[in-house]
C-alpha cells in the first residue's frame, strides 16, 4: 500500500501560500514520500495553480488533488488547466474530481444540487476525451462540451471521483482510475466501497482502486489526540455524505475514524487497510506541534512496503502525450 500526506494550500501562515506550499512539498520529498493530495476549498488559492508551480519548483514528487469541484468550472476549462499543470509537472498530476456539497454548491455559487450523478456523468462525458487529446462532443441534459484542445506534449492525468455512494461508486469504478474517500473506516471499506467499485470495474474490463484518506497520530496522550481531531474536523461530522459513512461504521464523529495510538497500534491499522486492498493511504497528521507531526509521519513512511512502492503508478513515458480525490473538497 502507497503511503501519502495530505497537505493545505492554507493563508500561508504568514508568508506567500506559494512558498509555503512549495517549502512543506520539499520537505515530503526529502523525507522520502512519493505524494502529497491537497484539496480545493472554497475560499482558498487555486489549486492546480499552486500545484503548477510546486511541480516546477520541486521534482521527484507527485501531487493530487483531493479534490477538485467540478460546480463552479466547465470540463473545457477543468481539462485546459489540469493538462497545463501536468505539462508543467512532466505528468506527475493525479486529478482528484467531486461534487462538494449541497451548502456549498447553493448557499455559496447559487447553483442547483438536484441530480449529482448525472452531473458528474455528463462532466466526464466531456472531461475524459478532452483530457486524451479526443474531441468531446457530449450533448446533455445538465451539461455539454464541445471541442478539442491543443496542448502539445500534456499527458493525461489519471483521474479519481471522490465517490462514496454506491451509484457514484459505480460510475467510477467504470470510468475512472478510482475513488478517495474521506473519513470512512475499514468495515465500510471492507464491505461497501472495494466492492461496489471492484465489482463495476471488472463489468467493463478495468481495475479500480482505493484511496483512503483519515486522520492519523502517533502518540502516547490519546485522548488528546482526538480531541483535537474532534475539535479540526467537527464540520464533516455534519455533512450528509461524511455522516452516512460515520454512521455505517457505528462511528459518533469524524475523531472515531481518526488512526490514533503508539507506533505499534498505527502501524497494525495501516496494515489492516493494506490487508483490505486499499490502494493508497493518505494521512493527515493530527498533532499539536512539530515533533507529534514528525513522529507521526516517520510511522507512515515506515508502513509503506517496498512491494507497494515497485507497484505504484510508473512513471508517465515521454511519448505518451495529449494524443491519447481537516479539510476537503
């Protein structure tokens, strides 16, 4: 199993949002990881530009997005700006689509919610052929993109929806590289995600996988540790589509997902997911200073297996061009 970090775009703390991003992706390169997601929020920098950049400034490491909301931009426009940054990144983009949410996509962009699937349907009905260097021309009831774009030399980057439903499951397991999921424990992994989308991958002749991305901490003050997390991620203990996974894992709130313990108790419920057939496993460091983020971190690098490492996604051929997934989305 691949082991990444989730990183934030953030204020920058201070200083440029550019350079701080850039600074902690360097830092993950130099401790050894091979990725790092981040997310787009809603108030936030664009991400993919901040990642254009982090891609140019920093090699040898891969980036996704974790993820990117369709709502408030066209597919010709979302397909323009991820073929540029995986032009600039010489294809180490992994893009990481999602609907957000319904008090975000009406309260904020005064757009409709109604009919979420057969959105993101017609969204990669025009998305996908564009991002291979195709023509789209995808008429549909919600949306519809025609044309072609020229950006020599871009190559497609793999694709993930963040789909925990069983119908948004399917559609990405039949057309898509797979899903991230967010605060949804190894029982509805287990028994509802690796299912649905391995069973609508294999329909169609594909593989699908599993990103997972949770909370983690390396500590010896648990209680601490998740009552921070309680305290950082208390909003998407409210969010419908989050508490549905809460509730199918018997969970109160977004801390019961949390990985919290020793480096023995990490290191066992990282291997349990490992055993589950998750993919990729994408932490979010819960600690309240430097040295809890580091100790922590040092147990995620520790449980990525060499075979993991030799069967991650190769690296993106020269030739192979445009001619062919807290906080969170």
């Amino acid at each position: 199993m691949r082991i990444s970090v989730f990183g934030f775009v953030g204020d920058g703390g201070g200083r440029s949002v550019v350079d701080a991003f850039v600074a902690e992706l360097e830092t993950l390169r130099a401790e050894g990881f091979g990725r790092m997601w981040a997310a787009q929020l809603p108030q936030e920098p664009d991400l993919l530009t901040v990642l254009a950049i982090a891609l140019r400034e920093v090699p040898d490491i891969e980036v996704g997005s974790g993820v990117v909301p369709i709502q408030p931009q066209h597919p010709m426009a979302l397909a323009q700006r991820a073929l540029t940054t995986n032009l600039v990144g010489e294809g180490r983009l992994t893009l990481g689509l999602g609907l957000s949410h319904r008090a975000v996509t009406e309260g904020q962009w005064g757009m409709s919610w109604d009919r979420p699937l057969r959105r993101m349907t017609e969204y990669l009905d025009g998305l996908l052929p564009l991002l291979a260097g195709e023509q789209a021309d995808a008429t549909g009831e919600l949306l519809t993109t025609r044309g072609r774009l020229r950006i020599p030399g871009a190559p497609a980057p793999e694709v993930y929806l963040a789909a925990l439903g069983p119908q948004m499951l399917r559609l990405a397991g039949r057309r898509t590289a797979g899903t991230v999921t967010w605060l949804t424990g190894p029982k509805t992994l287990a028994e509802h995600v690796l299912p649905t989308i391995t069973a609508a991958a294999e329909e169609v002749g594909r593989t699908a996988r599993v990103v997972s991305a949770l909370p983690v901490s390396v500590t010896d003050d648990v209680d601490a540790a998740r009552a921070l997390a309680a305290r950082r991620f208390a909003i998407y203990g409210r969010l419908p589509s989050y508490r549905a996974m809460l509730d199918r894992e018997g969970y109160a709130g977004p801390a019961d997902a949390a990985i919290i313990g020793d480096e023995q108790e990490v290191g066992e419920r990282l291997a349990e997911l490992a055993a589950l057939g998750v993919a990729e496993f994408v932490g979010i460091p819960v600690a309240s200073d430097a040295e809890g983020t580091a100790r922590t971190r040092a147990v995620m690098r520790a449980a990525e297996s060499e075979p993991a490492r030799e069967g991650a996604r190769p690296p993106v051929d020269a030739g192979v061009t445009n001619g062919l997934p807290g906080r969170e989305e």
